[in-house]
C-alpha cells in the first residue's frame, strides 16, 4: 500500500458556502493532483496562496460548483507573478466531458492581456494540456481509477478509486455502489439529509449498505441543512480543512485546519 494524503477544501453541495463546494487534493511523494475546482475553492487557494500550485486538476463532471474556478486556476498558474508557467494538465474520464468543458471555458477566457498588456485571443490550449482517460498517472501518486457514476441524465460524471492506497470516493452520484474491496477510508455524496434527489444519494438510501462500510465512510456533498443530517453509523462528515492520510494500515483523520482557509483577520489600514 502507497502513502497518500487527502486535503477537502470545501465539502458541500452546490450552494454552501460555509462548506464550500466538495474540492480535495491528493498527493503523495511529488505534485499534487487537484479533484474539481469550483469559483469557491479557486478564492480558498487564491487566499492562501496555493492556486498556483496545481499542475494537474481532475474534473468529474461539468457542473458550475465542480468547474467554475477554472478559469483562475489557469490564469494563476501561467500568468503568476509575470511568469508564463507550463500550464495546467486537465484529466477527463471520458471525451465527452472534455468536449463540454472546451466548449463552456474558451468563450469565458478568450479575451486575455499577456504580461507585457498586449491583448491576445486565448484558446483552451494556451492554459490547459488535455489529458483523457480513465485511469490518471501523476509522478508520486499510484495509478487513480475513475469509475463512472449515475448523475445528472445525459452527463458523464466519475467519481474516483485508488486500490493501492484504500480509497474510494463517490463522485457526484445517485447510484450506491458497493465499497471496493480492500477500500480502507470511502467518501459518499449524501446530499440531504432527506433529499429524494432525482441526481443524488441520500443519508436514507446510504443506510441500507453494510455496517462494515458505512464504518469507513465519510459523508460529504451535503446541502444547507449540513448540520441537521445525522451521520450515526457513518465514520462522520467531512468540514473543509480536513485532512486524511492513508499509510496502507488505515487511515488518520487531522482536523488541525479544520475551517481555517476563512480566517484571514485584517487590522490594517482602510
Ligand atoms: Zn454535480
């Protein structure tokens, strides 16, 4: 079994602000990979000055609380501090999601200044390598499965297995799969907690699965109603700022940072 340390920017459902929108990052000995990007979690990064660092983002469907901080990302990436910088690898499970992603970015990035203030008609290429497939390779991280899940009707949509280190995540899905086996820490979008949701699962339908696997599982994706869900018989909810790291013989929970990324006091002048 491989290291691998998993950060959640933000955990919640779409419209959530105190729990951001469900991003995490995962790395091992090298580069990090970054999981979905929303508007949200590119200002999280921006405010604690780790936008910049993702050459590799993995995007799971093309809803706006998943993709809509793109855009910054790459400005971050290639245009920071007057540097042109390699620009962001995006990996998609499947062309289709590539094809809608091109199609949704390049309008809203085109019209771009480059660092002498010449203007410039940016396409998609100019800020993002494409990479798509459903298995990702990233120096320092084992080989990461996307495994395609039932979301919205007519969309593709992944959510993420990584054998080597135990870790499975959901993706975005109304469909309860069974846990791999193997799986030592699991993440479930819970969308609740008495959601019918015609796109997501719900606490309701999650309790029907084994003891076994609900043990290991965090809940995540959560609505406004965050606080009011019960996770008893779950391993608990994820909140931004926490941190997991699986070393082959379990995994730990660090809540050091725990809803941190927003506690930037200022006193200076105004
Ligand atoms: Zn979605």
């Amino acid at each position: 079994m491989d290291k691998v340390s998993m950060s959640w920017w933000g955990s919640g459902a779409a419209v959530n602000k105190k729990l951001g929108n469900a991003s995490y990052a995962l790395w091992g000995e090298g580069d990090p990979l970054l999981v979905d990007v929303s508007g949200l979690t590119a200002m999280q990064l921006a405010s604690d000055g780790q936008l910049s660092r993702f050459k590799d983002v993995l995007i799971t469907h093309v809803h706006s609380d998943h993709i809509s901080g793109l855009c910054e990302l790459g400005y971050a990436r290639v245009n920071r501090e007057g540097d042109w910088h390699p620009p962001v690898r995006v990996h998609t499970g499947s062309g289709a999601i590539m094809d809608d992603l091109i199609a949704i970015m390049e309008p809203m990035m085109q019209n771009q200044s480059r660092n002498d203030g010449r203007a410039f008609r940016a396409k998609f290429g100019d800020y993002f390598e494409i990479s798509v497939g459903e298995e990702i390779n990233i120096g320092g991280l084992p080989p990461i499965h996307l495994h395609k899940t039932r979301h919205a009707p007519g969309m593709d949509c992944y959510g993420i297995h990584v054998p080597d280190a135990g870790l499975w995540v959901s993706g975005d899905s109304v469909e309860v799969k069974a846990l791999p086996k193997d799986t030592q820490l699991a993440f479930r979008d819970a969308n609740g907690p008495n959601t019918k949701h015609a796109v997501h699962a719900c606490v309701d339908m999650l309790r029907t699965l084994p003891y076994a696997d609900n043990e290991i599982t965090f809940l995540y994706h959560l609505g406004l109603d965050w606080r009011e869900v019960d996770a008893t018989g779950f391993a608990g909810k994820v909140l931004p700022g926490d941190v997991f790291v699986l070393d082959g013989e379990g995994y730990k929970h660090d809540k050091t940072n725990t809803f941190l990324y927003d506690s930037h006091p200022y006193d200076g002048p105004r």
